[in-house]
C-alpha cells in the first residue's frame, strides 16, 4: 500500500469523526461536482491513452463481466440455501420506476464520454492529469467520509443486522468469484482483480483509483464494469426475482449502490422490510470499501 492510499483512508476515518461530531448539509452539494469531475478527468486520461481495438475490447470486456458480476452474485445466494416460500412473492406485482435511472445514466456518461472525446483529440500532460486525479480522490474521501459519518447509526445497523450482514456475505462471494475469472483470463493481476470487483458497483471511486495505481485502460474496465453493474441491476433483479425469489440475493446485486441509488428497486420490488436490510447492507459496504480497496492495492 502505498502512501496516497494511506492518505485517502486517513482522510476517510478523520472527515467521518468529524462528519458524527459536527454536520453540515451543504456539504452534500459537492459530492456531484467532485465526482462528475473526476469521471471526466479520467475518461480523458483514457481518451489519450486507449485507441483501436483497445476500445472494443474495453467494451465487450465490460459487458461480459459487469453481467457475470450479476448473475454470480445473485446464484450464488441461492446455492447458499437461504430459502423463501413462494408465498412471498404471490400478489406482489413487481414493477419499476426507471425515471431517474435514465437521468443517472446521461447524468454520469456524459461527462465520460466527453472527456474521452477531448482525451483523443486534444493531448495534455499526462503526469498533470494523474496528479489532478489524486488530488480529487482526496477531496472525494473527505467529503465521503463526512457525509457517511451522518449515516452511521449503530442502532440501524443492528436493527437490520442479519439480513444486511448475509447480503453483504453474497455479496464478496460474488465478488471474489469474478475477481478469479478476470484473473485467469488475464485481464487484470488478482490484487486489482479484487479491487475491481470488491467495489460493488461503486464505479466513481474504483475507477480513478485503479486508474491512478495502473493505468487509465484497467481504471476505464473497473469504472465501466461497476457502472453496468448498477444500471443492469434494473433491469435484471425484477426477471431474477422471478425465476426465483431471492431477496437477499437481490440485495447483494446492488452492493454499494444498495444504500442509495438502486435503493428505489428494492422498495419496489421487495417492501419496506427489505428495503431497510439493503440500504443497511449498502452504508457497511460504503464505510468500509475506502479503507478495505488500498488495503488491496
């Protein structure tokens, strides 16, 4: 680990102290800005850097293991006997509400798909660029630290603790399991393979800092993997809660983004019990990925 991941943790655990003490709600309003720019500046990090084949590639790659994320995740639940009576699911209606993913998708692509475009046409210092990177994941951990030190409620956790805690088991299950399969493919070497992974669809934090420990093409796979991650969890929890009934399972799909932006889905399709287990399950996994993927790293 080297010391701008220690950085990163110590900023992390300090703004989180001071974010329980003392909170201050405009603080939130950076958190977008902070991230959209760091998106940006690593898409054209990438955009210099990645050209040709390497874009399909890059691509496909994507796809293929963002899906293997899902459906590993979700089966591996489900070999893991925690069963549920079909009568769970009669009566219920699983519909969803895709507004607001569509405005996360041009919200979070746009500035990725034109920093990749200006990347291509017009070069800049590449060591300004990884060094700009570094400086926006230090003001990222501080400012997530203090918005998650609101967040974390002993008495909330506990409260929806079993549930939570067996997601988040299916959860580093799947996780690992694709970290092998982009190990043995060669895709990536297996600390990084985890750190890709162990992100758990948290694609604005993973991808700038495999960018800055790699090289922007591994830092664009694990941004675009957790990316797809997240908005196929729309699309595909409603048909594998179908074919079988798996709340925890489903919960564990959305990982990080439980807590927040796939939260909706599990109201929608699994009640306020679960939805309460999944947003529980997806602040332990945001509190404790900043300390855990340097760690890695």
């Amino acid at each position: 680990m080297n010391f701008e991941s220690i950085l990163f943790i110590v900023l992390y655990i300090l703004f989180l102290i001071v974010g329980k003490i003392k909170y201050v709600k405009i603080v939130e309003k950076f958190v977008d800005a902070i991230v959209l720019l760091l998106i940006f500046s690593i898409s054209y990090w990438a955009g210099e850097e990645i050209l040709g084949k390497e874009i399909y590639t890059l691509i496909l790659s994507s796809i293929i293991l963002s899906l293997l994320s899902i459906f590993i995740t979700y089966f591996s639940g489900i070999l893991l006997d925690f069963y549920y009576s079909i009568k769970d699911i009669i009566g219920n209606k699983i519909t969803l509400k895709i507004e607001n993913n569509n405005k996360s998708i041009i919200k979070y692509m746009s500035p990725f798909v034109l920093g990749w475009v200006l990347g291509a046409l017009i070069r800049f210092n590449t060591q300004f660029l990884v060094n700009l990177i570094d400086y926006e994941l230090y003001i990222l951990a501080s400012i997530l630290g203090y918005i998650m030190g609101k967040e974390f409620n002993l008495r909330l956790i506990l409260n929806s603790s079993r549930n939570a805690l067996l997601s988040i088991l299916i959860t580093i299950i799947g996780d690992i399991i694709v970290a092998l399969i982009i190990f043995v493919t060669h895709v990536a070497n297996l600390p990084i393979a985890l750190a890709i992974t162990l992100a758990s669809g948290w694609y604005s934090y993973v991808g700038p800092l495999v960018a800055v420990t790699t090289n922007p093409y591994l830092g664009t796979l694990a941004f675009l993997i957790n990316f797809l991650r997240e908005q196929l969890t729309y699309v595909l929890i409603p048909v594998l809660l179908k074919l079988k009934f798996e709340p925890r399972s489903a919960i564990a799909v959305g990982g990080a983004t439980a807590m927040d932006t796939t939260l909706p889905l599990y109201v929608e399709t699994l009640g306020k019990e679960y939805a309460l287990s999944a947003m529980v399950s997806g602040v332990i996994l945001t509190l404790v990925i900043p300390i855990i993927l340097p760690l890695i790293i």
